[in-house]
DNA sequence: CCTCGTATAGAAAGCGCTTGCTGTGCAGCT
DNA sequence: AGCTGCACAGCAAGCGCTTTCTATACGAGG
C-alpha cells in the first residue's frame, strides 16, 4: 500500500540501510549509489515514516512552543519569532523540524498535559513562552515534568517567563517589574497622583510583577494607594473596558489609568470615551508590550515596549543549540519606555 | 533507562499486551487488573512512547493546523477555534491529540514542506487555512499532495480557502467576493464615486476575489475605474499606509478608500489623518474581517466581519470526524457588513 | 605477490508498541 | 457430568526505520 523504505530499496537496488544513510546523509555513500536511490525516490513518491524513524532513532524532530492565546498577537508575535529560529521548512536552520504551537489558554492543566504529550513525542526541544501560574502544586507539578523532560534530552526554553529553577530549563525573563516601574514613575513625572491600575488574573506572574513596579514606583514617590485604585481582569479589552468603568464609579477623580497590557489599555480608552473623558486631557491612559496595533489607537498609546521577536528569536535559536546560553541560565530582557499621545500631565 | 512498556507490565504483573489495552481502552480489561496497572504506571511515571505507539498502530494522534501568519490575529482566532475543537488536552473531544500550528508565513514551499512533515508523522488531519496562491505550478503541487493525505487516512479540511477539486478535500470558504460587493455598495450608496482600493498581494485568492468583489459593485453602479485606484500590498498595516500616500498622490480626489484588511484600513487611516484629512469627513474608510481591534479604532471601522471563530470550529470537529461534511463537500461562509463610524457621506 | 587499510554496502538486531489469534478458567446449559 | 460460550489474559508477529557489526572490493605498501 504505502511505499516503504525497502520499496525504495529494492527499486534502486540496494540495501535498506544504504537507502537509510543517503537519506540521512551521515555516512559515506558513494555518488552513483546515492543518485540511484534518490531517483528511486523520487520515481516512487517516498515519504519516510516520521514515527518509525524516531522510533529507531530515539529522537523526533518536533520542537513543541506552548502558548497561553495564541489568538493574542503578544504570543502570535513569539511564536512566529520562535519558529522562525527553530527551522521548520525555509527557517534559518538546516534540518526539516516540525514547530508545533501549542495553546494552553492559560490552563495549568493543559499547560501540563501539553508537556506530556511533547514528551511522549520525545520532542527535541519545548519553548514555553509566557507568564506562569503561582499555584503551588501546579508550580511543583511544571518543575517535575520540565525536569523530566531535560533529563529525557529535551532542550527546555522560558520566554518571557520567570526561571524554574533547578529543572535545567534556560530562562529568558522579561523585567515586567522594572517596566512597570518605569511606566508609572512617567506618569507621576506628569503630576499624577491618582492612578488607577487595571491589573492581569491574579496568580499569574506577569500581572504580579507589574503591578508591583507600579507600586514601587509609588512608594517610591511617596504616594499611598489607595486599594480601590486596582482592579483585576483577564487580559483582554473587553475587561479593560469593564474595569474602567469600575474604576471611575469608584473614584472618579481618577487622573491616570494604568493597564495590564495594551489590549486591556485599548477597553480603558473606550470605555473613557464613552464616559466623556478626553484622553488625555482628562485621564491618562497607559499599556504594556507595545503591540502593534497600540501606536494606532487615538491618540497612539504610551505603553513599554517587549522586544518580543527578539526574545522569541534567541530562544529558538538557543532550544536549537545554536546559540550560548545565557550566563546560569537566565537572561532578563528589559522593556523599552515608549511615551506618546495617550499620556499628558493632568489637568489640575 | 526510560520506563517502557515492558516495564510497567513487569512491575503490575500482566503481560505488556495487557497493559497496552489498559492504556488504549479499547478491548475488556478486569477491573482489578486494569487498577493494578494504573497503579504500576503511576509508581513508574510512565510516559507511552508515541513514536512507538503510532508505528504500531500506523496512526497518530496529531493534527496539523497550517497558517499563513500567526503572528496576525486573523489566523491565531481561526486556530484557536480549530484547535479547542480538535481536542488537545481540555478540548471538546475524549482523546488527547497533539494540535500543531504550523506557519507557513506564505510561502508555497513551505506550505508544500509542512504538509510533506504532517504526511510524514502520519498526521491524523490536517487544516489549512486562509487563501491560497495562485500559482499553477503550486496548485498543482498542494493539490497533489493533499490527495495523497487523503490517501492515506488523514482527514483534510481548508477553511477560509477555497475548494481544492478532487483532492478530498472539505472546503469551507469565505464569501470574499460578496463581502467585498456589499461593503463597495455600501460606501456608494453613502454617494461615493472616486473608490481607492488597498489590495492584498497578487496571486492570493483572497485577494483577487474581494477585488473582483470590489469591482462587480462599481460595474453594477456604472463607476468606471481608473486604474490608479488600485493598489496591491502586503495584508499589514505598514503597507496600507504606504498605499494610502501613494493612493493620495495619485488622486489626491479621492473619497474613499477601501482596504484589504482591517490591518491595512488602519494604516490607512493613520496616513489619512498624518495627511491631513478627516475620518470620514473627508475620506472615508473600510477593512475586512472584523477583527477585534477594529471596534477600537477611532473611529470605529466599517468593515465585513467573517466568523473566523465559528469557521474555525465548524472545520475542527469536521476534522475530527464529529460533524457532518457539507454536501458536495463545499460549504460557503458569509460576511457580514458591519457598518461604523468610518464611513459617511463624501463631502459633496 | 601477499597483506592491509580504506571505502562502501549489506545483514540483522532491535526501537517500544499494537493486535490477531490462541489459550484458560468458570458460569450456564443440556 | 459433559459441553459450550464468554470473559480475560498472553503470545508473538510485526510496524518501518536506524545502526552496529561484518563482508567485500580495491589500490597501496612491503
């Protein structure tokens, strides 16, 4: 039925094994040998077994990136970077890997179930881009299986994740505490004194770690918080847009808002609009990632700026050991303050 | 060293068959021997060997979501959708299957590779989404080998493309074409009559047929087009702003300006507004697909929206077997006009 | 002229799992 | 009691490939 490698074999006259070796091409064949197998291939429309040979050869040439949205372009924008790396067909590298993309949608459970099924792949290597869950035993559940994985030669990669320590899992952290930091203190540098803060699901790393530059940075400016201030949400406009709304019943003498990322800063802007603020006359409005689409929006968003290509870049090309690891293996990239229209000093 | 099979039916006391029926669950299994078994897998961490098992069984529990850009929310909702259904772990269906996005950024041979990768690991199906190329030699190819898939087992679905003849293949396309008819009649029967177009890249289909769509509503007004009204790009932001300059340049008369995309409608509004020109007072503007973002642009956008989520789905449990093909194999998704603050009456 | 090293090619032993077919023991039947 | 049928469990034969080890051929060196 299907053709097989000794099909291939006995039309070009040879062994399997040569046929295996031209096929690899890790072994002296020579030319004439080689040519007449690869005809044989061509003439018989040869596909390799891809299970059969990982199997034989203990190895598998799928690389596994774990996303939590993949219709979110900040893992969209990862991803591609990170397959780009990892080769996959026309992809810098040589060899024909398979990039799989898988989305978790933020679901520990997934997020776990997704790693063993990479590893019952034998995946080559697993990139998890993203903000982790802080739930213990989910935690300790992800450093087990990660440390599983490494010991089985899987190559593991964080981006834009915070390290797993003692799993072997090279780590490229964003500093989502330092940009948040940043960003605030700009805002205060305006004259805000009131800011409210739309922040991410809790128990999510990245929204922690936000929030808390944010808050250094008022303590830092000697501002007290006000704990009606912060509101949670997923990260999606729509919440931004609700919570926005929240915010303004509860203080509406707000001047400043601060949001978990850009998307949820797009939902703040509309819902302001639709309240009869102007931005930012009225209030500020700021993000974070710095997406695409943020410098469109009206006026364009002041936001911090995650070389998110970049960091997907160097992770693929360091799962695909084609690239140093970081120095005890953690890398911190830092964010990049962008001020523009939607931020302006407050009116009084 | 790795935990097999072997291994667990040791440590359980039963043949390996015995446990190999326990895992798959497809063949009587005493109750009490199936719980010893469990527990011998747990004690032992054991982790099935897919390549194995997918060798022996000659199928595999992978399905393969081909996108053109994943980093474009476009194809990230369509995949999202697709994979939910498709199972991966949490998904809708009982089995656990490995959904892999790949991206083919475009390019016809990676599109060919991949499939090639997907045929290779005996993918169970295979999803290709968005348009395709028009390019005979590339047809032809993909064409080929989407019939070879078929051959051998794996389901294939294309969804927002359109129908592949006797491949197998189930089709459920996007009525580009009308949708592009209706959002041109729209804007003229706000009164316009000097249309600049935004295209997409040649030898697309999509591309072609929301043209050709655009086209038919002026032939039916009897607008004669001036050539100079068309543009072709890349389906980005950056290349509707590019366009728009240019479009401006050449007839600086313009009313309207309708776009490929809602990525590149919203370049286009920031050339309008960098040049100058109100929204819509002055020019109006129009994208395709609806994507979320688009609600935010200021002002919100006229656009088509097309059920990239429903599609997606509907193609996933295709894929998986759990809906009924359409008849013919080809079914026919329609946009929808979603008029919004960009488009008005032209000024006189 | 004979022995070797070198360059290729083949034989064969698995890799870890699935599954058709073959037992085995026990309840139900005549 | 003897037999049939059923519910399980095991045997063993692959699935299609890789890779170690072995065989062959040839030119070179002694």
């Amino acid at each position: 039925m299907t053709v097989t490698l000794a099909d291939v074999a006995a039309r070009a006259q040879v062994s399997p094994a040569t046929v295996s070796r031209v096929l690899n091409g890790n072994y002296p064949v020579a030319a004439s040998t080689r040519e007449r197998v690869l005809r044989a291939v061509d003439e018989l429309d040869y596909v390799l077994n891809g299970p059969a040979s990982a199997l034989a050869a203990a190895t598998s040439d799928l690389v596994g990136i774990l996303v939590n949205d993949i219709a979110d372009p900040f893992f969209g924008i990862m991803a591609s970077a990170i397959q780009a790396e990892i080769g996959g067909p026309g992809g810098r590298a040589g060899g024909e890997r398979l990039a799989v993309v898988c989305n978790t949608g933020g679901s520990p459970e997934r997020e776990l179930t997704y790693l063993t099924l990479l590893q019952r792949q034998r995946a080559a290597a697993v990139v998890l881009t993203g903000g982790a869950v802080e739930n213990a035993p989910h935690v300790a559940a992800v450093s087990a299986k990660l440390r599983k994985l490494a010991e089985a030669g899987t190559r593991v990669v964080l981006c834009g994740r915070p390290p797993a320590p003692d799993t072997g899992a090279i780590a490229l952290t964003f500093e989502n505490r330092g940009g948040g930091r940043e960003l605030t203190e700009h805002l205060i540098g305006l004259g805000h004194r009131r800011l409210g803060y739309i922040a991410g699901p809790e128990e999510r790393t990245t929204t922690r770690h936000r929030l808390e530059g944010h808050r250094a940075a008022l303590k830092a400016h000697d501002i007290e918080e006000d704990p009606r201030w912060t509101v949670h949400g997923r990260y999606d406009r729509r919440s931004g847009y609700e919570a926005t709304l929240e915010l303004l019943r509860r203080d509406p003498t707000l001047t400043a808002v601060v949001a978990a990322n850009d998307s949820v800063a797009l939902g703040a802007c509309a819902a302001l609009r639709e309240s009869g603020l102007r931005i930012p006359e009225d209030v500020s409005v700021a993000g974070f990632d710095d997406l695409p689409f943020s410098i469109d929006a009206v006026p364009s968003l002041t936001t911090v700026r995650l070389p998110l290509s970049e960091a997907g870049a160097r992770a693929g090309r360091i799962a695909m050991g084609r690239e140093e690891e970081p120095p005890g293996g953690i890398a911190t990239i830092r964010g990049e303050l962008m001020v523009r229209g939607s931020t302006g000093a407050p009116r009084k």
